[in-house]
C-alpha cells in the first residue's frame, strides 16, 4: 500500500491552476491513486464561453480522466469548482467559498501562473507575485493547513550558471515592486521592465523568481515547499504516453518542425536539453506534500525536478529523434515541406535560413494564394514560429547545473512502492522511446489527428520529396542556363562537362561492344 495515497484520503485539497497543463495531471493523479480524498477544490474562472462547470466537465468528460472514472466514478461530486479570479482583490472569492476553504483546507497545490514570456510587467507580477503573496495570507487563517506546495520553474535563477536547491535574493524586493505598480502607469512600467529584469531573458523567469522570494518573506510558520520543474513535457507513464495538451514550451516546435515550417533554429546541438515529463513532474510535488505534512521539515526546502544532472539527453539527439519519428514513422498531416532540421550556433547562418528556408517560401506560398483567390495565412503563421522560435533561442542555446540534493533525500525516503507509485526518478527514462510517445501524442492529443491518415500522410512526404527535387532541379537548369547565356566562363564549363560525359558514353559503348 502507498504511504502517499493513504496521506491523501480523507484530505481537503485547493489546487490553483487546476485547468493547466501540470493542474490537470495533477489531479487526475490525486483522484486516481487515492480515490477516498474529501474533496478537491479548484480556483476557476470562466473562459472562452465556458462556465466553471462547463469547464470542469470537458476536464473530466477527456481521455485524460477515463481512468479516473473507473476508480473513482463519483470523481464529479469531489471536485469543487470556486469562482476565483486570481488578479482581482482577494481573488473575487465569495465569503461563503472562502470560510469555507479557510475552515476545510489541509494541503495547498498553488500552479496557477502566467507562463507568457513577453507578458506586461503588470499582470505578470500580479498573477506572479501579488496573487502568491495573497494566497500565503489565506494559507496563513487556515487552521487545518498541513501543507503549501508552491509550483516554480528551475529557470527562476536562469541569470546563474549553477543553481542550488535555494532561493536567490532578487536585487529589487518585490514589495516595492508590487507597491510601485500600484502608481505608476502602464507607459513607465514598460518602459522601467527591462531595467528591474536586468540578466534575466523575461517577464515570466523574472517574476517567478519574485514570486519565490515573496514565498520566503511571507511564510510565517507555514510549512512551505518549493518545487522548480524544467521544461515540461508530455507524459511519460501515466495515466498513459505522450498525453500533451497545449502548444507551450518544446510543442509549438515540434508541430512546426513536422509539418515543415520550421527547417533550421539557432541551438547548441551539444547543450542539455532539459526536459522533465509532466507525470513525473506532478509526482514529485504530490510526494513532497506528504513529506512536507507528515515530517515537518525546519526550513523551508526547495526541489529541483530536472533530468540534465541524472540522465542527460541533448538537443541534438532530441532534433534527429524527433525528425525520425516523423520521417519514418509517424508523419503530420498535410506538411507544408518535408520535415528537416539544421541546428546553427550563428547568428549569420539564422538570418540567412530566416530569409531562404521560411520567409521567401512563406511569401511565395501565399502568392499562390492570393493568384488562387484565397486568404493569405502562411507569412502570418511563419512570423509567429519565428518569433516563438527566437523567444525560446536563450534556453535552446546554454546548459544549466541545477543540484537534486532534495529531490534525491526525498527519493530515499519513500518506500519502495511509494518510489513505484510516486516516480520521479528520471534516471530510469529512456529518451528515445519517451520523444517517440511525445511526437505521437503531439499528434494524437494535441492536434488530434487520425492514426488512420497515416499512409495517406506518408504519400503526402513522397509527393513533397518529388515536387522538391523537380523544383530545385528546374532551379538550378534556369540559373545555369541564365550563366550561361551570360559568362565565358560557364560556357567553357559547359563545354568541357558535355564534352566529358560524350567521350564516357562513347568509352562504355565501345567496351560493352568489344565483350559480345
Ligand atoms: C529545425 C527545427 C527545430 C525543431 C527540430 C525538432 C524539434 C527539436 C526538439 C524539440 C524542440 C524543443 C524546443 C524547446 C523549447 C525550449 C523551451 C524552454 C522554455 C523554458 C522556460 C521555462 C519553462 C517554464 O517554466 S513554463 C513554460 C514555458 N512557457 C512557454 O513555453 C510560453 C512561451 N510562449 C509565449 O510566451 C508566447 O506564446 C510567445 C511569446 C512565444 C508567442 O506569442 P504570440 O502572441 O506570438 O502567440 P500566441 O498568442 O501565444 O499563440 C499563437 C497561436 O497559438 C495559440 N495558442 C497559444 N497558446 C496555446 C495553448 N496553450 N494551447 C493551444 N493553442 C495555443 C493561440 O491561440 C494562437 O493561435 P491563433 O489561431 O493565432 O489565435
Ligand atoms: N509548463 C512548463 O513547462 C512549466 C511550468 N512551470 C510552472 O508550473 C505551473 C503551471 O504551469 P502550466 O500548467 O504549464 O501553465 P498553464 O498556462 O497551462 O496553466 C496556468 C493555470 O493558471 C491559471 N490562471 C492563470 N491566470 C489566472 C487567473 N487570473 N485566475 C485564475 N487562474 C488563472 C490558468 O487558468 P485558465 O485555464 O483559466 O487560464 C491555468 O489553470 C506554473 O506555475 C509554471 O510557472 C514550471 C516549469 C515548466
């Protein structure tokens, strides 16, 4: 029997962001391994038309939550939806909701983030930050609290080269951060943003490692844990491979590499590729909730949940095993080009494949478009991937050290079942079979595409490989044609390749000839 599922039954937990990547695996994983929890309460707010119930019941009512369902098939009466707008005064909460989390609540999950690298200062230090800094308060009159996971990222400190499991202090307190926004307005905030970010490469790093340092100041006797995730991937394990759901992080480019918009970005194919599956990512919060709770540690600890250290995979292996998942076995549906990947340190060579490989054919394509009477999409999209792409370029190009101290005391402490149950041992990973079950889920979950368009797909690669050859062929016949037409030079070239090939030709009829 799991020592961390039986810690859960009986328990009332509040998960903020429950309607996010991590929150939704989360507690599927809760109602999954312990199925007699009280209740789970989840801050929402409504979104794209949806009510809080509609909302809740697409999560449930995904393939995500089939399993759920089986063990836990009153899981509609656990989950406790509470109107909740994490950037409003006291999070707009009812006083009756909030009596009632204040008296029920025994763990906190806090995910809930603005994840947007080019956010405005504002809304990022508002959901960030202040919003962290309010649910500690909330934590703080929670007379049954055992615990307070707060969900970091290990890029909170991506301005160090090494990174212990520690909080840094920011230059700037973010009270005076928080206080200043409070008069200045949006002009100046913008304009002071680079200036208070300083080394970090955005909003979203910088103000995750605001929101850690407000979690130090404010933690009074709570008993508090940091978890800082790297870059976070599909599952690896369960509830079953390579469910993925939103196109942040590596997804977005990992589309636009199988369907062919994206042939070439800036990386260093030798620097780590950090990733960390989200079960595994989900897992280790969950344990350390138990650890936190039922062990009580003095200080406030921090875990590092990254895979670099433990099991290193780098971006070149993961280029060419994602390119061969798509080239081989399982190939996007109507790809713009065949997919291809070139992975260049210089700053020349990405301008020139910007210009060549993605802006020219976008222009090209969507002059065809336009001469075919239809709207024009391809230049839009391309700017976007580009755009994505040179966002991602500071993480795709340096390497990080992040200790696991913690994370690996903790491994220790579990019960061999507890480590079978609960495992974020990323050692035992096998990247190649977990990038092909990404690629596949990317496929499969996100863009939901039919297995059965496979061969179809496949014919679809053959015909680009043709059109391809034919068009660089005919290319390269006009611009000869042109040199020719035009230099000495060429025409002697000509000459002599022509003259060449006939004397060859000549050589091999005569010798064929000779035999019979
Ligand atoms: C040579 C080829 C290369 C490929 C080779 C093969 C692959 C190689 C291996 C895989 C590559 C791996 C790449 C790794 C990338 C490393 C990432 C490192 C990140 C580390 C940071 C730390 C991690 C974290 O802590 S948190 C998570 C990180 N956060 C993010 O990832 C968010 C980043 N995104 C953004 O900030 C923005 O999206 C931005 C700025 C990049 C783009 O903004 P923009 O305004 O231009 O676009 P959007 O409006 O955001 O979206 C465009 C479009 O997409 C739709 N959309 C947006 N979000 C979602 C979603 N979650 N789900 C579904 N759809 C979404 C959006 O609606 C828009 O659609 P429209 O139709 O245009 O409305
Ligand atoms: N994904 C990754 O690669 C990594 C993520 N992390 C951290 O993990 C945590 C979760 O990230 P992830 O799941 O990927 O992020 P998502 O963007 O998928 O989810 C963010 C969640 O926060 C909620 N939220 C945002 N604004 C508000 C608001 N004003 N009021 C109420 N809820 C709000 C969203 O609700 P709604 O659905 O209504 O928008 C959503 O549930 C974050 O703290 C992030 O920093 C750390 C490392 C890597």
């Amino acid at each position: 029997m799991s020592v961390i599922a039986a810690f859960y039954g009986g328990k009332s937990i509040l998960i903020t962001g429950a309607t996010g990547f991590l929150g939704k695996v989360l507690m599927e994983k809760l109602f999954r391994t312990s199925p007699d929890l009280k209740v789970i309460y989840i801050l929402v707010r409504p979104k794209a038309g949806q009510t809080l119930q509609q909302r809740v019941f697409q999560i449930l009512n995904s393939k995500l939550f089939e399993k759920v369902k089986e063990v836990c098939p009153n899981v509609h009466e656990k989950i406790r939806a509470i109107y909740a707008d994490l950037n409003q005064n006291d999070f707009a909460i009812s006083k009756e909701d909030m009596q009632e989390l204040l008296s029920c609540t025994n763990i906190i999950f806090h995910c809930a983030a603005t994840v947007r690298f080019d956010d405005t200062l504002r809304h990022a230090v508002q959901l960030n930050v202040t919003a962290t800094r309010q649910l500690l308060l909330m934590a703080s009159q929670m007379p049954k609290l055992e615990a307070f996971i707060h969900i970091s990222t290990a890029y909170s400190n991506c301005n160090l080269k090494h990174i212990d499991e520690v909080i840094y202090p920011c230059p700037v307190e973010p009270k005076k951060i928080i206080d200043s926004l409070e008069w200045l307005d949006d002009a100046i905030i913008e304009e002071i943003a680079p200036k208070l970010i300083r080394d970090w490469p955005n909003i979203y790093t910088y103000t995750k490692a605001l929101g850690e340092m407000v979690v130090q100041q404010e933690s009074r006797n709570l008993n508090i844990a940091i978890i800082r995730p790297s870059i976070v991937g599909a599952t690896w394990q369960e509830p079953f491979p390579g469910w993925v759901d939103n196109i942040n992080g590596p997804n977005g480019l990992i589309i636009a590499a199988g369907k062919g918009f994206l042939l070439a970005i800036k990386t260093t194919p030798m620097a780590v590729a950090d990733l960390i599956p989200v079960d595994t990512a989900i897992n280790l919060p969950l344990a350390v909730g138990w650890y936190a709770a039922v062990h009580r540690p003095k200080s406030m600890l921090v875990y590092h949940c990254t895979s670099g250290n433990l099991n290193p995979c780098n971006w070149d292996k993961m280029g060419v095993q994602v390119l061969a998942t798509f080239e081989i076995q399982i190939p996007l549906e109507r790809a713009f080009r065949r997919p291809y990947a070139d992975f260049t340190t210089s700053n020349f060579t990405t301008q020139y494949w910007n210009a060549i490989s993605h802006q020219a054919p976008a222009i090209i394509y969507d002059f065809y478009l336009w001469l075919t009477g239809r709207k024009l999409r391809m230049t839009k999209v391309m700017n976007q991937i580009l755009r994505t792409a040179s966002m991602l370029e500071y993480f795709l190009n340096r390497s990080w050290e992040w200790s696991t101290y913690n994370t690996e005391m903790l491994m220790s402490e579990l019960s061999p079942e507890d480590q079978r149950v609960f495992n974020f041992d990323v050692r035992q990973l096998n990247w190649l079979e977990y990038i092909e079950n990404y690629v596949l889920g990317v496929k499969k979950y996100l863009l939901k595409e039919d297995m059965a368009g496979i061969p179809e797909a496949k014919q679809h690669l053959k015909r680009l490989r043709n059109i391809h050859y034919l068009f660089n062929t005919a290319l390269f016949l006009i611009v000869w044609r042109l040199l020719i037409a035009r230099s000495q030079m060429a025409r002697n070239v000509w000459f002599f390749i022509v003259s060449f090939c006939y004397k060859f030709l000549s050589y091999f009829r005569a010798s064929s000839t000779l035999k019979v």
